[in-house]
C-alpha cells in the first residue's frame, strides 16, 4: 500500500490508541498506509486493534507499546520503540476525564506527561512533521482572568502557586490542565517552526466514547449542556480523528501553534449567552 503523496514520511505515534478518539484516529492512518506506533495502557485492547488493522491492511507496518503515559521513562520506552525511524506525526489523545482519578492524577497526566512526551519527541521529528495535543471545551469555561493569567504563568514559567488550589478538586483540575495544554501548544510552537515542524491541539465538545458517556452519567450539569449543543447530538470518535488526520497532513501547513474547537456550537452559544 502506498502512502498518501505529499505526506511527511514516517511513524505516526498514536497515544491512548485503543480509546474512543485513538482508535478511529489509528485506522485512518492505518488506511493510509502509514506506519504506526500505538500505545495504550490496556495491553489486550491495543493487541486486539492491531490485529484488527493489520487484517485491514495487510502490508501496514504496525508496532505497539502497552505502557503508562504517567511513567516518568514513558517517552523513552516511545523513543526506543521509534529506534531510527523518522516521526512523521504524534496524535496524543491519552488521558484522564474527572471521574477517572483524582485531581493530583490527572492534572500529571493530562499536562506533565504531555510535556515530557513532546519534548522527548520534538528531536525525533522529520522535517514537516505535526504534533497533536487534545485539550477540551471544558478549558473555555473557565473565565477567571487571573486563574488563565496563573495557568499562562505556569506554562511559561512552572510557578504552579497560582493553580495549586485547584488541584485536590478532579474537575478543576481537569479543566486546568487543558487549559495548560491549549497554552503549552502556544509555547512550543516557535521551537517546532524552527525546526520546520507544527504543533496544534483539538479541543474535543461532548465526544460518545466511553469516558464521555461515563462523565455524562455522574453529572447532571454535564447532561443538560449536552442538549444545548447547537448540532444536537454529541460528537463522535472519528469526527475528533479526522481533524488530527487533517493537521498531519500537507492541508494544513500554515496551521501552528493553535487550538481547534471541535464543539458542535456549544462553547460559541454559551459565549453568547454569556455576552447577552
């Protein structure tokens, strides 16, 4: 199979590959044609996606790493897995959701192990190469200027005095930690163009996976936002994959640096409401 012309050549890393968003996102490159590195924390899950691939596409080159993103040698275990090839793009939509852990937890998964992953990474990309961070609407809710002021603040300097309050409750925390990534995104982008590289992140609405529907379930507020939503429906996986699909591709070459709102309408309707 033949990859798509005007492509970067390389491995795609897909992180939190067997999940609602890096599942669809896998089989579209997968299809594709391009080589994969997929990695998910569920051994059985990520094993079973491949085989599904592979059955798809016979001559894709798959390879997989069960690991968690969390563990401090995580990007080297990635980096080793690459050995000498090119990194065309990474699509890390690993992650932890409110419900899943407490706000400590998550606030080291969603924002610290983002970081130490793409700063192990950003050496080992090919010229054109794209990375893409999901962030989350939820991190456009928050509208305390000096809260975005302090989260600014520690992206730019890792002062966390600003947000530490914020850390023992999981759903700030959550919505911090997004907002961090939206902002590292910002960051990082000069050292990326430098190096003839993209970074972006997609800021996801309400997605129907399974940690979207367990959020849904424990939280009434959640429900009712998500019948607010201007496209009436929630989201799908493969709608947040077609995205990061696009900004790795050559479509998307002036695209850096930058968060994607893919929302259904809702953050646009409540800065409405809000304005009103």
């Amino acid at each position: 199979m033949s990859t798509v012309p005007g492509t970067v050549p390389g491995t795609i890393v897909v992180t939190g590959a067997a999940g609602g968003m890096g599942r669809p996102a896998a089989r579209r490159f997968a299809a594709q044609g391009r080589p994969l590195l997929l990695c998910d924390l569920d051994a059985d899950r990520l094993a079973t996606l491949a085989r599904e691939l592979q059955d798809a596409c016979a001559d894709a080159r798959i390879d997989v790493l069960a690991a968690d993103i969390a563990a401090e040698d995580f990007p080297a275990q990635v980096t080793a897995a690459l050995g000498d090839a090119p990194l065309a793009g990474l699509v890390h939509t690993a992650g932890l959701s409110p419900t899943m852990s407490d706000g400590r937890r998550i606030f080291a998964v969603n924002y610290h192990a983002t970081e130490r992953l793409v700063a192990a990474l950003l050496p080992r990309f090919a010229p054109g190469g794209c990375a893409v961070l999901i962030s989350s609407v939820s991190a456009y809710m928050l509208a305390d200027p000096v809260l975005l002021g302090s989260i600014r603040d520690f992206v730019a300097t890792g002062n966390a005095e600003g947000i530490a309050r914020f850390m023992d409750d999981p759903g700030m925390s959550y919505a911090v930690s997004k907002r961090a990534v939206i902002n590292f995104v910002e960051r990082e982008a000069p050292a990326f163009g430098a190096r003839g590289l993209r970074i972006a992140s997609i800021a996801p609405g309400f997605i129907d996976t399974p940690m979207g529907r367990a959020e849904a379930e424990e939280n009434a507020q959640l429900r009712a936002m998500i019948d607010m939503v201007p496209q009436q429906r929630m989201g799908h996986g493969d709608e947040i994959a077609s995205v990061a699909e696009f900004l790795c591709s050559p479509a998307a070459s002036y695209i850096s640096g930058t968060d994607i709102r893919v929302d259904g309408g809702i953050i646009g309707l409540l800065s409405t409401k809000a304005g009103a």
